[in-house]
C-alpha cells in the first residue's frame, strides 16, 4: 500500500476511534484529500448533535466544500475508518469524490450495532413494499419547481 494511502487511512481510524473512546459519537471517521492535501475531514457526530445525518462521511464532504468553496470535489478521494452507509455512499457521488478508500468492511459495523443491510435492502423494493410508506400525491403544480429551473438562464449546473 502507497505510504500516503496508509498514513490517510490510519487517521481516519485513529479519529474513529477517538471518537468513540470520547463519546463524541460513533466509531467513524472519514478524511478528504485532493492533490495530497486534507481538505477535509470527519467523525460521527450523530450523539452530539442529535443529527442522524451527522456521519463522519457528511461531516468531512461538508468541511471539504467549505475549505474548497466549492460543492464539487471532483479528483478528491476519501479516506473513511469503515465501508460508506448507502446515505454516505450517496453523497460521495453527488460530490463528485474521484475514489473511496476504506478500511473496516460494512459486516464489521454490522457486529458493532451499526447494520444498514436493511436500507440497501429496503432501496431495492419497489415504493409500496417498503417498511416506510411512501405514496405519491398528485397536484397540477408538482413540476413547476423544474420547469422554473429548466427556464432559468443563470443557474449553477448540478
């Protein structure tokens, strides 16, 4: 493994596990870096901010944009303590993350409490047969949003 490699993926598990030693939340911890500089980094901050989006991915992809001023992390890569949760694995895409580097696996997690099989296996079910019900209303304006967006000529592309 490439020294820089080890170096990132190392502290991101001993920010993990600090985290968790301190009760600070839970046992994850995630870095960003981009041209061989953290520009961001992370860890769980569930408990502490009573937020249960506060995972260690999301905390650092959200340091990451704001060191960077940017919402795009396009050729950063992310170093976390342990697999991405669906959620966290979502954001990294929508951030544009070049790669994940990761060390414990999702079954690891899963024997510490922390079990997202059940959303993965929930995301693949149709909408009427989720544990969630989910139901669509219909209204006449339920586009208009997008058709304002699509009409607007100075917009920030996604």
């Amino acid at each position: 493994m490439c020294k820089n490699h080890q170096e990132h993926i190392e502290k991101a598990i001993e920010m993990a596990a600090e985290n968790a030693k301190t009760l600070a939340g839970g046992p994850f911890g995630a870095i960003i870096v981009k041209d061989g500089q953290v520009i961001g980094k992370g860890a769980n901050q569930v408990t502490t901010t009573n937020d249960p989006t506060a995972h260690a991915e999301i905390v650092a992809i959200r340091d990451a944009c704001k060191n960077t001023n940017d919402f795009r992390l396009e050729g950063a890569v992310i170093y976390a303590s342990c697999e991405p949760c669906p959620m966290c694995l979502s954001a990294i895409y929508w951030a544009r993350i070049s790669k994940v580097y990761f060390a414990a696996q999702s079954n690891d997690a899963a024997e510490a409490g922390f079990d997202d099989s059940f959303i993965y296996e929930e995301i693949n079910l149709p909408r009427e047969k989720r544990s969630i019900p989910s139901e669509k209303l219909n209204t006449d304006i339920a586009t208009k949003p997008f058709r304002e967006w699509i009409r607007m000529e100075q917009k920030i592309e996604y």
